[in-house]
C-alpha cells in the first residue's frame, strides 16, 4: 500500500475519505492529485457520508482538480462536506455545492477571494442556495450579504450551527427559530447596526465587532458566550447583558470593557480580559 493510503480512507472506506496534505509527507501537487483521481476511480459506486480535503502547503492545488473532486462528491450524495484551501482561483463559489439535497455538514475555508480581484472583500456565494438538509454550516473568507444568508435559512429549515469567520458580513438582520449556536468573527460593512433574532441561541461567540452594533430581538438565553470586541467603551447595557444572565460560561476579550460584577459598583478592565466559569450554587 502506498505512502498516504490507509490514512486517505477512514472508517468505512465505501463512505468516508479523508485526505489531509500532513499523511503525503512531500508529495508533489501533481502525485497528489494523481492518486486522488486513482482512489475515487476504483470506489465503488455507492454514496459517499464523508469528504474531508485539507490542503495547506506552499504550492496551491490546481483548482480544475478541486472542482472535479467536489462534483464527484456531491453527485455521491455526500453528507459532510468539509474543505480547506490555502488558494483558490475563482471568486464565485462552485454552485453545485449549494444545491446539494444531502447536505448536512458544509464547512469552506478558501483563503478569500483572489488578490487580482479588486472588486470583492472574499468569496461570493451563488444566487441559488437550496440545502434542505443543512445543519450546520461554516464559511471563511466569503462575502455574507442579506439575501444569500435568508436562502440558507429559509431552504435550510434544520439548519442549527451558523459559522461566518473572516468573513465580510453586510447583515442587517439574522433571524432564525431553529438557530443554535452562531459565530460571527471578521468585519461588518454597510448597514450600522445588526439584528439577531434568535430565540433558541444556546452559544455565541463575536470577534472584532463592537457590541454597540448589535442588537438582540426575542432574547435567548445563552448557556456560554465568548466575545472579543472593539469600538467604543462597553458599559453592560441591558439590551446585551440581558442574553448572558443564564451563562454558565462566558468569556469577554477587549479593551474598556465595564463589567458590573454587584448590583452598584461596576468595574472597568483596561486592555484585559475576563474570562468567567458561572454555576449554579
């Protein structure tokens, strides 16, 4: 069996390939994609749970091959989508994935957009999003606009895991009953402020967004939260504390944060973070 093999098939070898550049030692792109081509040529032609592609090394791989590997998959029924790139050629997100009835797990982290591409801040998602079966979805580097996220929402009724990292994210409103745990980390452009109406939200964790432009309808009751901010000084307004008041984990990352830790004397952290294990007694 050759370098690479037995790491390539996981599990049941029928449903689940995992190829992950760290098992190929220094293979080249071209043997690489060889053996790739090889390993779904003799599978046998049943349906396929799990694609897992990782590839990070210094010579990017030749995306026509991505393409064609991600096709194979989605005309496999594939359940678990999870690809990670260190490049990609295209700003458009191949539109095949985003049709995809089986989907359940849908995880994207491409590297953004290509540097010769003034236009665009990341990836762009396509105009048809149809995922019936999504439950957890998360994007890198990809453009979040208002009506994009609605498609995935409202043709994703299951969907319960929302992952939006380095992303630029030009969101007025999130709203979803079905929504479980929510992660927002990049930039916020266009509108000023943000909505989430999520009544069922269990986890939220927020990077690099000031906690003034957030706004909550239909509080949830957050068991943890993880927040990193920036902007102006914090002072515990109601309108957001009132989300953490059932936390059993919450961790706040920024500077000038005010936290109220008794009902009269609140306390300001300059440049530190409070990181808190809350139980009940």
């Amino acid at each position: 069996m050759k370098s690479g093999d037995k790491k390539a098939m996981r599990g049941d070898s029928d449903q689940i390939i995992h190829l992950d550049y760290r098992d190929f030692g220094r293979w080249k792109v071209e043997k690489f994609a060889r053996y790739v081509d090889n390993l779904l040529l003799a599978r046998r032609n049943v349906d396929l749970h799990t694609f897992r592609l990782h590839w990070d090394p210094h010579v990017p791989l030749n995306c026509n091959d991505v393409r064609k590997w991600i096709r194979y998959a989605v005309n496999h029924k594939v359940k678990v989508l999870d690809v990670e790139l260190c490049m990609y050629d295209k700003t458009n997100l191949p539109p095949g994935i985003f049709t995809c009835r089986s989907l359940e797990d849908l995880n994207l982290q491409w590297s953004g957009a290509p540097f010769r591409d003034y236009e665009h801040k990341g990836l762009v998602l396509p105009d048809i999003i149809k995922l019936p079966s999504l439950r957890k979805l998360t994007l890198r580097d990809v453009e979040v606009h208002e009506l994009p996220l609605e498609s995935f929402i409202a043709r994703s009724p299951g969907l319960e895991d929302l992952h939006l990292i380095d992303s630029a994210v030009c969101l007025e409103h999130i709203k979803s009953k079905a929504l479980r745990r929510l992660t927002i980390d990049g930039s916020m452009y266009g509108p000023d402020r943000m909505t989430i109406s999520a009544p069922n939200l269990i986890s939220f964790e927020c990077t690099g967004f000031s906690l003034e432009d957030i706004v909550w309808r239909d509080q949830p009751s957050l068991e943890s939260a993880h927040i990193d901010t920036c902007g102006r000084t914090f002072g515990g307004e109601s309108r957001f504390t009132g989300v953490l008041v059932h936390a059993k984990k919450l961790a706040l990352f920024g500077c000038d944060i005010k936290v109220c830790l008794s009902e009269d004397r609140p306390v300001v952290l300059f440049g530190i973070f409070l990181l808190c294990f809350l139980a009940k007694i």
